[in-house]
C-alpha cells in the first residue's frame, strides 16, 4: 500500500526573524527545522504510520537493538530553491534507490522508492520557509532520511520493527573556510571497509570506522584521510565520506571502480555522465596509490578532486603519507581549481539551482 504522510498538528514555528537570522549563516548540520516525516515498519503491518509531525527527540528503548547491533542506514540529499520559488531535489531516485539497496544489506525492509519520494516531498511542503533563497550562494535544505532498528530486544537476527524518518536542516558550505583545495592523508593503518563487508551500503558503521583515519589525518595537518583496499592496502578506494576523481593531461578521468567496499556516490555516477559530454575519457578501475603518486611527480596527473552531495565538488591541494607528500594545486593557482574540477562543478551547481535548462531529467520538483 502506498504511504501518504499527512502533517500532525502541533509543531512550534520557529519565528520568522530567528529563521532569517539562521538562513543567513546555516552551517551544516547545525540547526534543523520544524517538523519531520516519520513510518514505521513491523513484520505484521509492513510500513504504516506515516506522517509529519513537530521535530523533536526520538522515543527509543535502551534495548532498542539499532544501539546495540548498529542495523540502520540512512541517505543525503539537498532541496534547492530556484528563481520561480519552486523547490527541486537533484536525482532522487537514485538516493530512493541506494536506500533500498544499503536496507537489503543490513537486513532491514526496504522502503519503496515512490514512498520515499512522498516523505520528501511531504517534509519540505510543510517546511519550504526552510529552504534558504534563491541567489544567496551554495544554500539549500539539507534532507537527511534514515532507518533503523527500533525493536527493543537483545539477540543478533534482523529487528521485527523498524522506524523511518526524514530530518531536514538548512545548509551553507560544507567545508568551514568554504570551496579551497583540501589536504589529504594516506592512511595505512586504517581501512574504511572490506571484501565482503557493508562499504557499498550507506550505514553509520562505515563513518564510524573512518574517524580514526580521519583523526590520523588531522594530526598530520590534513582534512580528511585517503583510505585504501583493505586486502593490500595499494589501491584507492574513498574518502570517509567522498568518491574520488584523477584527471590526467590525455583528457582521462578516472574514478576507483566500485568494487563492493566502496559506496556508489549519486554525485559520481553524475560526474561520469557529464565527463562524456564534456569530451573527457571517464574510466573507472582500480588506481594503485603509487600512480597516484608518480603522476603528481611527473604531471600526468593534473587534477584531483573528492566528490560527494554535502560538498558538491572539492578540489585537493596536497596528499600528504608518512615521509613525503605532493601537491596538486595547478602551477600559479593558489587555492583556486582546475580547469576541469571547475567547469565540473559550474556544470552540476547550474544545473541543480535551475540555471540551464535540465536536459536529462535529473531534477525532481518538490513544492
């Protein structure tokens, strides 16, 4: 049966000069709007209760076993306004569908993609005063739906209720200091994830095992950490939460091939269609971190970017490893991007706030 999330009465508005006084300077992930959709699954029932109701703290039992057994996944994407005032999303059934697929991994019941849809659609119809302005930079409405184990029962085997729920929270830059090149760390002691394991769902578990590497990174004056296969520890795989791109002097564009332990980023799969059109060779296949390495010293390599929906595109400046570095930033350009790296971006932002015409379909109208 098709779910439908009618809105619950009783939020308190947040005040429309408090909410001004947010959109001027969100954040990410810092503030979070009035109201949020929720659904409930049961083995009975199937999904039912749906509806919006005031955002608030969640009633969860100590025992509940997503605390214990860590069975939940979750997805990100973003409302942008557009100059009509209209509110789009950018790909949402592929997000719609990554749920699907990260749920059957960690052995929770998927959602059907057109319920997931009206959970958005529905939240930002009753929220849309949250989605910032037209023309006020790189802001949009982040959306955050997630699902998790909400039986209270202690014993591993797949929970027999679950709950679904879609939080919104108006968002600036990702990165504090805004669109520069980020440094990288090379992390050998750590890997995000295995052969076999959870890498290519979107569940908490696999950001968890990143902050290590991450905090390593951070202690050698980075951003964030480059993790590497897990069998040999030669191979590029991700960032804790970004894809990587290589853009190398022959027009090649190449990206680590999805492998199982590397998460199918919706920002990727876009980046790859509109190489194409851009004249570009995207590849996808396997990139030993040494190749990396040479073409940096040799100029074969003349870009790198990480990928992702919080950041859109980010340029990197420096790789740093124990005992030697290289820098990527194109010769006289400061903190400014690539060539590539920057009509990539141009291309994705344009296309998501409406400013050409969206010839591929890829934009879905929320409100």
């Amino acid at each position: 049966m098709t779910l439908t999330f009618p809105l619950r009465a009783g939020a308190v508005a947040t005040g429309e000069s408090d909410r001004a006084a947010i959109l001027a300077n969100p954040g990410f992930g810092k503030h979070f709007t009035d109201h949020m959709a929720v659904a409930r699954w049961t083995v009975a029932e199937g999904w039912h209760d749906a509806r919006i109701e005031p955002y608030g703290p969640l009633q969860i039992d100590p025992a509940a076993a997503v605390l214990h057994y860590a069975q939940e996944v979750f997805e990100g994407l973003k409302a942008y306004r557009h100059e009509d005032g209209s509110v789009w999303t950018f790909r949402p059934e592929a997000n719609g569908e990554r749920l699907q697929h990260s749920a059957q991994r960690l052995a929770l019941p998927p959602l059907p993609v057109e319920d997931f849809l009206t959970s958005l659609r529905a939240l930002v119809a009753a929220d849309q005063a949250w989605v910032p302005a037209y023309g006020t930079g790189e802001t949009s409405l982040y959306l955050r739906p997630f699902m998790y184990a909400s039986e209270a029962f202690l014993g591993v085997r797949p929970s027999h209720e679950v709950t679904y729920a879609v939080i919104a929270s108006p968002a600036g830059a990702y990165f504090s200091r805004g669109v520069t090149p980020v440094n990288l760390w090379v992390s050998t002691q750590y890997a995000r994830a295995g052969a076999g394991g959870t890498g290519a769902a979107k569940c908490g578990g696999n950001y968890a095992s990143s902050l290590a590497g991450q905090l390593e990174g951070i202690q050698n004056h980075c951003d964030q950490a480059v993790f590497l296969d897990s069998a040999t520890h030669e191979y590029i795989e991700e960032l804790g939460g970004m894809n990587l791109f290589l853009v190398y002097r022959d027009g090649r564009i190449v990206t680590p091939e999805l492998t199982g332990s590397i998460l199918p980023g919706v920002t990727r799969r876009s980046i790859l269609e509109l190489a194409a059109e851009m004249g570009l060779t995207p590849q996808e296949r396997r990139i030993a971190i040494q190749e990396w390495k040479d073409g940096a010293a040799s100029g074969e390599i003349t870009e790198i970017f990480a990928c992702g929906t919080a950041a859109v595109i980010t340029p990197v400046g420096e790789l740093r490893w124990e005992g030697g570095s290289c820098d990527h930033r194109p010769a006289g350009a400061g903190d400014e991007m690539g060539e590539v790296t920057a009509r990539l971006r141009s291309m994705l932002l344009d296309i998501q706030y409406g400013r050409v015409e969206d010839t591929r379909g890829w934009m879905t109208r929320l409100v």
